[in-house]
C-alpha cells in the first residue's frame, strides 16, 4: 500500500511539473492550466471510485447479511 501511494505521489508531481514548465497555446497562465486540469483528475477519480464502491457494495451486501436471514 506504501508503494502505491508513493507511486501515486510520484505520478501528481510529474503531471503537474509537466502542465507547469510546458507551453501551450491558450491565453491562460501555466498555474490556472494546471489547477483546471487537477480538478478534471479529482472529478474523474471521485466518480470512478464512488461507482466502483457502488459495486463492492452491491456484490458483498448479500454477504454481510447472509447470517441474520436464518
């Protein structure tokens, strides 16, 4: 679990040096680029992750309340 946080720290570090020291051609500055694109990143983790929770959940509530139905 270690490793992949760090991995992950790594990876944020890395996107947003890239969004901050590359050109691009809008009229906004580098900062507001890069603050734009790591909130589309937390939107799209928050949804993958709430509707893979939805799953988990769906699958392993049967389970959980298999023993108070007898």
């Amino acid at each position: 679990m270690v490793g992949v946080v760090l991995v992950g720290i790594v990876n944020v570090i890395a996107f947003n040096m890239y969004l901050l020291n590359g050109k691009n051609n809008s009229k906004l500055d580098n900062f507001y680029v890069a603050v734009l694109a790591n909130a589309v990143v937390l939107i799209i983790i928050a949804i993958i992750t709430r509707i893979g929770m939805e799953m988990m959940i769906d699958q392993m509530l049967p389970y959980m309340f298999n023993q108070y139905m007898y």
